[in-house]
C-alpha cells in the first residue's frame, strides 16, 4: 500500500524500494517503466540505472516492462550485446497490450529501438522507423515523437530529405516530445 500511494503522489523512486520491500518485484518493475523515460529526460538515467541494477538482483527478468526499461538502457548507453539479448527476449513476449511506459506494444518497443537507433544498418533502421511510426499514432503520447524522429532520421539516413523534414518538424512540436528527442529531431532537420 505505502508504494502505491507513493506512486500516486509522485515520490516514484520511494515507491520502487517499497514495492521491492514488500517483494513486489511486478509492480516495481512496472513502477520503474512507467517513470523510466520522465526520469532520463530529465538528466536522470543514473536513477533509472540504479533501479534496473536493483531489480536485477530480483526475479525481475521475466518481467515484461523490466526487459524493455533494461533494453531501451542498454540501447541508450550503446551497449548492443544487452540490447540485442533484451530484443529478442522481448520477441519471444507475449504481452501484446500498452505499456506503463506508454509505448503500444512489445511490437513497437522493439520497432522504436531498431529504428531510433540504427544499429542494425541503414535498411532495417529505415523499416523499423517505419514500423514504429505506424504503431505510436497517438500525437499527444512521448512515443509518437520518439518514433517519427526516428522515421524522420532514417529517411534522412536514405536520403529522403524532404520526407525527413517533413516528419522531423511534427515530431519536434509535439507538446508530448521528449527533450532529447526534441533536441534530435531539429538537429536532424
């Protein structure tokens, strides 16, 4: 109870070691995605780092919203060895439904990372930018910013410039736009 009114009252960091106390390990895998993304963007990831590492020592790794918090870090931080290992354990997931982050699908989580990242070269980034950007629809959720900013960069990438423009500008005035990625998608244009 005392990490859920935690949670609730905005005091998230607090409601993760209650929830691990209490041998919650669900619900703050959960807790951890929902806030993951606020917390980076805000200079933060040293925080998001240190739950995942806690919750590592866990049970936490058959948690669907622990691998993709633990996938979009090693991602993050270019560690490609755990990305791909969290990739595809999350393509063997079940969980078809939205996020605590917000993101669609496990579908999408994986489309976003593939094609903000590039990792893979040039043609798959392109068709998983393409992938991401059909699935996060909603203009008012951080997830439609991160994946027309990876759409944008990938056409750029291929060289469809004015496709990139085009896509670019939407996902840098989204009120909903991450800062980084914000920051991505006018340095891009």
């Amino acid at each position: 109870r005392a990490a859920e009114w935690l949670s609730e009252n905005g005091f998230v960091d607090a409601a993760v070691e209650h929830a691990l106390a209490a041998g919650d390990v669900e619900h703050a895998a959960y807790l951890v995605n929902a806030s993951w993304l606020r917390y980076f963007d805000a200079g933060l990831g040293n925080t998001v780092r240190r739950w995942l590492r806690i919750l590592d020592a866990s049970d936490a790794d058959q948690s669907t919203a622990y691998v993709v918090t633990t996938a979009w870090m090693a991602a993050l931080s270019g560690n490609t060895k755990e990305m791909d290992q969290r990739l595809a354990q999350l393509g063997r997931a079940s969980n078809n439904g939205p996020l605590p982050d917000g993101t669609r699908s496990v579908e999408s989580v994986i489309a976003l990372i593939r094609g903000l990242f590039g990792f893979g070269g040039p043609l798959d980034m392109q068709a998983a930018a393409t992938r991401a950007a059909e699935l996060e629809t909603n203009g008012s959720n951080p997830w439609f910013a991160v994946a027309n900013t990876a759409f944008g960069h990938a056409s750029y990438v291929m060289g469809d410039l004015d496709t990139a423009v085009g896509v670019l500008q939407k996902a840098a005035n989204s009120e909903a736009t991450p800062a980084l990625m914000r920051i991505f998608a006018l340095a891009t244009q």
